[in-house]
C-alpha cells in the first residue's frame, strides 16, 4: 500500500466522513467522495440499504463499490473526480429525494427503484 493511503487512514479515523470525503474529491486515498445526491443514486441503484444515519449509509455504500473501484478507477483521480459529478448531477436533476424522474433516468432498467 503507498505511503500516501496510510496517511490517509490515519487522517480519514479522526475526520468526520464529510471532512474525509474533502480528501478523496482532492484525489487522497483513491475512493470516491459521495455527498447526499450521489449517495441516493447509489442506495436506489441496490449498493446498500439506507441505514437510520447518513454517516452509516456512506460507510456502507463505500464499502460496497470499494471492489468495483479498485477494478476500474482506483487511483484515477480525474475519473473518480467526473464520477462524483455525475452523480452528485444525477441525484439532484432526476434521482431527486421526493419525486424521481425514473422515466427519463438512462438507468431506469437496472435500478431496483425505478417507479417505487
């Protein structure tokens, strides 16, 4: 493991995940920064089942891309830069909180929560 996760885990232990989610947008420690769109997206799409605090969701959900990261983006900072954005994007514009738009969402076929 570089040098540079290490730090990382240690500095991410002490930060609350929205200070350590800062650091992985900056490109630190190779995982994707989710903030509350992008986290929805991927609790609708099925990576995990919301839990009864948003901090328990995050933890989950990264948990469970952790292994489609690594086989595709990990340490791409640029790409899991855009990859946020597009979530982040996607969760506010069409996967919204109240009333989704399933019905223009790209991703309607796979998502589990389509029209729920």
């Amino acid at each position: 493991m570089p040098k540079r996760s290490i730090d990382f885990a240690t500095v991410r232990a002490r930060l609350l995940p929205k200070g350590a989610r800062l650091l992985l947008f900056a490109g630190l420690g190779g995982g994707l920064a989710l903030e509350s769109n992008g986290l929805r997206v991927l609790v609708r799409l099925g990576f995990a089942k919301e839990q009864k605090n948003w901090s328990a969701t995050w933890r989950t959900v990264n948990a469970a891309i952790a292994p489609e990261l690594a086989a595709g983006l990990a340490g791409d900072a640029a790409d899991l830069a855009a990859l946020h954005l597009a979530l982040r994007r996607h969760g506010q514009e069409l996967c919204t909180r109240n009333k989704p738009i399933c019905g223009e969402c790209r991703l309607r076929e796979r998502c589990p929560s389509a029209g729920a």
